[in-house]
C-alpha cells in the first residue's frame, strides 16, 4: 500500500509493478474501522493497512483500475 498527502494516484502508484490496482482513501479505511500505518518498504510512501479482514480490504479496493503510472510509459 502506497499513502502520501499532496500526491496523485499516478504519483503513489509508480512504485507498483502491477498493471491493476485498488483505490482507496485514508478517510475510508478507518470509517471501515481500519488504519494506515507508514512503515517501510518497496518506496518512502509505504504503509500498511491494519485492523480490517480481506474480505473489508476487497470491497474498499474494488473495482480495481488500470494502474495510472504503467499508462505513461
């Protein structure tokens, strides 16, 4: 998972090698009674999402999207 204020979705999603990925916002994730923790990784804007099962990580990160950063190239 990629978290940053200030940045696009093109942007957080240029260190991600897939060709999909889901979208989702901070403000959703804890109203789903979740949290985004940065923590290190792949790239400075890593973080992980706690406190929510799969099946609440689905639903707020369907339907995927073309991820915007593989568009570019």
């Amino acid at each position: 998972m990629e978290c940053a204020v200030g940045l696009s979705i093109a942007e957080l999603a240029s260190s991600i090698p897939h060709g999909q990925i889901g979208v989702t916002t901070v403000g959703e994730v804890r109203q789903a009674g979740g949290d985004v923790i940065r923590t290190s990784g792949r790239s400075a804007n890593h973080a992980t999402l706690r406190s929510l099962n799969p099946q609440q990580v689905s639903q707020l990160l369907t339907p995927t999207v073309l991820n915007p950063a593989k568009q570019q190239l």
